[in-house]
C-alpha cells in the first residue's frame, strides 16, 4: 500500500497532535529502566488488561516487527510513575520498512489479544478490555516536518472506564 494514498494530510496530523498532547510524549525509558518484556502465555492475555501488559503487548509487537522498541520515544514516567490510564511509543522509520513493520505489529496485537475495531487505511483502532489502541503510519504527505523517505509509527493506547463494567457492541 502507498502510504501518500491512505489518510489525508490534516487527519494524519491532527491524529498524531493529538496524541502527543493527550499522552505528554518524552523519552522512553525515562526514569525507568527498560521496557516491559511480553509474556505471551495464556494467562495473560485472559486476565484484565493493565497499563503494563498494554505497554508489553505493544513493546512485543514492535519486536514481533523488527523495532527496537527503544528507538522510538513514549510516555514518560511522571513524579516517579507510569500513567495507569495511558500507553504511547512512537518513532520514525524509513517508508520503504514502515508499512511492513505497522502490518506485522498490528498481526502480533490480534494474536495477543487485541481486536480490530476500525480501518481507515493508515489508521487502525484495536480494543482488549477497557483498553483502546490506536495505531498508525504516516508518511510525509501527512507530516509535513518529516523528510522525504521517512514514515512515522505511533501506537496509543487509553484506558477507558465503563461504568457498568460491560463492553460496547460496537
């Protein structure tokens, strides 16, 4: 797929503000140590989703890609602490790796769990629980700031609270 043919170059950019307001990106790994490392057993995918197992389950798939998870940048841990509520990594990749790497992430989420919930092309939404992910790839149709040959990935991912404890049908 030709990343210039997927989303239009407002969206792309409005998707990706507002991820980095929503999350306050810095370095990854700040304050912290390494990422989580995935565990891919049964009993994890079966309990209640966490803000850690969310962050390994995207660290696996960034890994399940190729990606060093450490060359992209995520949330930084805040006063001390990680956001309970809040998961992001995002990071800049050649374009011609970069639609192949979003595509085998996104497998190795289904497989640990997450279900595609909507496609528009260049952005995808996968849910796992009270968990929602965003994922996109981005090129510099898109984002502008970007240099020819250069793609952006982001994953984000939000808690969201359901007051009855009872998922959405849609």
């Amino acid at each position: 797929m030709d990343l210039r043919s997927g989303m239009p170059a407002k969206r792309g950019v409005l998707v990706l503000i507002a991820a980095i307001i929503l999350t306050g990106c810095g370095p990854a790994g700040t304050g912290g140590g390494s990422p989580v490392k995935a565990s891919s057993s049964p009993a994890s995918t079966a309990a209640a989703p966490t803000r850690d197992s969310v962050e390994a389950d995207v660290v696996a798939a960034l890994r399940k890609a190729g990606i060093d998870p450490a060359t992209g940048r995520s949330t930084p841990v805040r006063n001390g602490m990680k956001r309970p509520d809040m998961f992001d990594w995002f990071a800049t990749v050649k374009t011609p790796a970069a639609q192949t790497a979003w595509t085998t992430a996104g497998a190795e989420l289904e497989r640990l769990g997450w279900v595609r919930r909507r496609d528009e092309g260049t952005l995808v939404q996968y849910k796992k629980g009270d968990w929602s992910l965003l994922s996109a790839v981005m090129g510099p149709d898109a984002l502008s700031a970007l240099q020819e040959g250069d793609s952006v990935l982001s994953f984000t991912a939000t808690k969201h609270d359901s007051a009855d404890g009872a998922e959405d049908a849609s």
